[in-house]
C-alpha cells in the first residue's frame, strides 16, 4: 500500500465529539453541522513517538498519512488507518508484520467524546487500536489498547482540524480523563496503551503526535 503525501493514528476523527454546556450539571451531544451526511477525511503528520514506559523504549516514525470515515447514521463513531512511515528504535528498522520496509499500519475505531470541561467544548477522540505486531530487529513488538487525544477547534465552521496525541514531563500520556456520550466520567488509568515485547507482559506506553485533518465538507463541533 503506497500512502497519499497527504495521521494517528490518529485518527484525523474530528468532526464530531460530545461537549459539556456551559453549566457543569448540563451535558449534551455535540452537534456537526450540517448533520445526517456521510464525513469523511484523510490527514497527514510529521514525526510521531511511541515510548514504552517500563524500559525506556522508543519507537519514531517521520510522518505518516491516515484516512477514515463517520457514518452519517453513526457519526460518533468513526474508523480509521493510519500508515506510519521510516519507523525506527535506534538503529533498527521497525516494520509491521507484511508491511513495506520502515511502515507500520495501525487500524481501529474511534469515539469522539468530551475531554476538558473547562472551556465548556473540550472535544477529544478516543482511539482503540487493533493489535498491530511490528519488528524491530529482532525484538517483536506487539501494540494494543486506547489513546485519548485533543480535536481542536470548536465553533468553527471549516474542513481544516488537528489532532494533538500528547505526554507528560514524565512520559506518561497526558489526557487520561474523558466523558462518554452519557456524561459519565472515565478515567483511563495506567496500562490503557499497553507494549509488549517478544511476548512478554504488556506495559504502559504512551503516544506523541500531531496530525492536520481535512474533511469531505465544511462542519462545526457545536453544542
């Protein structure tokens, strides 16, 4: 597969997301305006990271490309891929299994939820990733779990959106706290996104990247 020169893993799901009114105790869906059309995108992104906290392992890759769609029927709900492109730890050449030399696809679903309640819109797309198995050298790595990242902007009508995939000083990924389409608060905890290495016990690791997204068609996350 030849990627467009066009992320996430990302996951470029942003032209939905749930939001938080104004008032704390007042919680609503989002809107995409126009609603009940079919939203589809593609993005693309410099330099992402993969760090395996336990260890110190890093994973980097130099860009990446990604494409998904939302349903106008279910436009919550998105799936994505995402093709990472000259991936490496060190000096090693990380490669999915059946993948292109240095490219590693990642796949899944994507839910858009709120974030941030302060400022009252704090849209965010939380990412579940199908297991993907690379190699580097001779270490298989195996990748699970969910990441959260930040959508911005809100209120804006445009085709143009970002996704910020984010760590801490410490390595720990950043946002870890989120409410659901029900106003329920979630926190991911640790292990959310979880490595392994030649089948050894899955630890937490945490994701870096930044993706521009462009849509089919001009919309706003409204509440």
């Amino acid at each position: 597969m030849q990627p467009k020169a066009a992320l996430a893993l990302t996951f470029a799901v942003v032209v939905v997301a749930l939001v938080m009114a104004t008032s704390a105790s007042a919680f609503e869906k989002a809107r995409v305006l126009p609603t009940g059309q079919l939203v589809t995108w593609t993005g693309e992104g410099g330099k992402s990271t993969l760090s395996i906290l336990s260890n110190g392992g890093t994973i980097e890759c130099e860009k990446s490309a990604s494409a998904g769609n939302f349903e106008a029927s279910d436009p919550e709900l998105g799936a994505f891929l995402i093709v990472l492109e000259k991936c490496k730890s060190g000096i090693a050449t990380c490669t999915g299994l059946g993948d292109v030399s240095g490219v590693i696809l990642v796949s899944g679903t994507a839910h858009l939820v709120v974030d941030v309640l302060e400022p009252p819109l704090g849209a965010g797309v939380l990412l579940l990733i199908s297991t993907v198995h690379f190699m580097c050298s001779v270490e298989l790595v195996e990748e699970s779990g969910e990441v959260l990242c930040l959508v911005k902007p809100a209120k804006t009508k445009t085709r143009q959106f970002e996704i910020v995939c984010e760590q801490t000083a410490n390595g720990d990924p950043k946002e870890t706290v989120y409410w659901n389409e029900a106003g329920t608060k979630t926190e991911m905890g640790e292990g959310k996104l979880l490595a392994s290495i030649n089948h050894g016990a899955g630890v937490m690791a945490a994701q870096v990247s930044k993706e521009a997204v462009l849509t089919n068609s001009e919309v706003t996350i409204d509440s």
